[in-house]
C-alpha cells in the first residue's frame, strides 16, 4: 500500500490547485491513500466547510489539522458529523469531534491520529498519554496505524516518534512548514519525518506574504498576514508498506512545484 501525506495546506488558491492536480499525482504515484493537514485551508486560520469538500472531492482521503482547527465556526459540525477529519487528541474530550478515527482503504483497516505539541504552544492534554489511550481505545480494530504530531518543537516530536516506534506504524510532524530531510525507519520499524513541510506558495514565508512577516519580526508591530501570490510547492512523505504485516518498505519526501 502507499500512502502519500501532505503537509499543512495553507490557503484557499492552493486547495484550488490541489483539486486540479491531485487525481494526475495520484495516478503518477499509484497512491492508495492521501491524507493531508488542512488546518491552515482557509487562508491561513481553520478549515471551513468548502474547503474540507474541495480537499474530499480533490481526492484527500482522510485531513488531519492542529492547533488552529477551531479558526471556521462551521469545522465544529464537520467534525462531529465526518469520519475523515480529525482535531488534536489532546483538546478536551468534551469539544467537538476526535483525535482518531479508522478508514477502510482497499479492506485495510487503518486508525488515523492527531496530537498536538505541548511544548511553546497551548498547555494541552498530555500529548504522550492522549496517544496511549487512543491505540487502547482502539485495539484490534485496525490493521495500519498512522500519527499526525502538530508540534513546534523539532525534540518533542522526535520524543513521541521514539516512545511509539513499533506501535504506530506511521508517524510525521505537522506545524512549522519547512520540509525536514530527516525521513527514516526508526529502529523498532515506524517510518518517520519531523515535518512534512507546506503546500502552499513557494515565494513566502511559511504561506504569508514575506513583507507582512518582515513587519511583524522586525518592527514588533501588528500586522496582517494574508496568503502569498505565485507557484504553489506541495511538500509531504510517501510511505510503502506491506499491508500484511504492517512493515514500511520506504518513505521518501514528496515536493513539486505547481504553477
């Protein structure tokens, strides 16, 4: 089975151009299941409802999103009624929608997770405990397991990656939208990558137009981030694994540049 995951999507041009050229990449890829982080699909805040149909109907099997899953009112009913979008694990259990959810892909089961870092961002949950109870939770009731971690810190997410190789078959970072080289089998057999990256415009900084954060870091000024213009680079990880066993074959990074 291969499995293509998309870093976070940012902005509403660049679902566009997903809906265009996401059946070709697929069919390029022979990719059996897409997920994607699309809590940045609504120009930069949240994801709301025409964005999560646009990435359905594109052919994103499954969105995963982070810390702002709440920036669109109208998320709350999807994730509640939607079995192919999930928050962090760690928000409390009373908000709308889950952490983990299992997919059929092809008769595969596979449970899909999403945590969110705790370290220079929201004082969450217990990002390691959240990920124990939900593979209790859901024990025997998936073949192929895979973990969205949305976190800052490059040492938390390898933290969690490490404590859970060879429980979880697939694991990737989310949130800082720079595409990390450090894509591996861990040694107990997880494939691995820090961070996926960005799908979004390539002559930005992190998706914003650079003169908005030029102003904002240097002058400690406000100022109003808004999704750059020109080429989109979509950056993620493919990963083959047999089905059967649960052993990752490869992962590779994934990068092209749509214009």
């Amino acid at each position: 089975m291969k499995i293509l995951f998309l870093g976070d999507v940012v902005g509403i041009s660049t679902v566009g151009l997903i809906r265009e050229e996401l059946s070709d990449i697929r069919k390029e890829l022979g990719c059996d299941f897409v997920l994607a982080n699309g809590e940045n699909a609504s120009n930069i805040f949240g994801i709301g409802a025409s964005e999560y149909e646009s990435l359905v109907y594109s052919g994103v099997d499954f969105i995963t999103t982070g810390n702002h899953v709440w920036g669109k009112y109208d998320t709350q009913r999807i994730l509640e009624e939607k079995n192919d979008i999930i928050r962090p694990l760690n928000y409390p259990a009373t908000l709308p929608g889950k952490g983990a959810s299992v997919v059929s892909v092809n008769g595969v089961r596979v449970l899909v997770m999403n945590v969110s870092g705790v370290a220079f961002m929201e004082p969450l949950d217990n990002p390691f405990d959240a990920v124990d109870k939900a593979l209790y939770a859901h024990k025997g009731k998936y073949d192929i397991s895979i973990l969205d971690i949305h976190a800052e810190a490059t040492a938390e997410k390898m933290a969690i990656a490490n404590c859970f190789d060879g429980r979880i078959n697939i694991i990737v970072g989310t949130h800082t939208h720079v595409q990390t080289a450090d894509e591996r089998v861990l040694p107990k057999g997880s494939a691995y990558i820090t961070d996926l990256g960005m799908c979004g415009p390539l002559n930005s900084i992190i998706g914003v137009k650079t003169e908005a954060v030029i102003r904002k870091q240097r002058y400690h000024m406000p100022s109003k981030f808004e999704v750059a213009d020109g080429p989109v680079r979509l950056c993620g990880a493919l990963i083959d694994i047999n089905e059967e066993n649960g052993r990752i074959l490869s992962i590779s990074r994934y990068a092209k540049t749509l214009y």
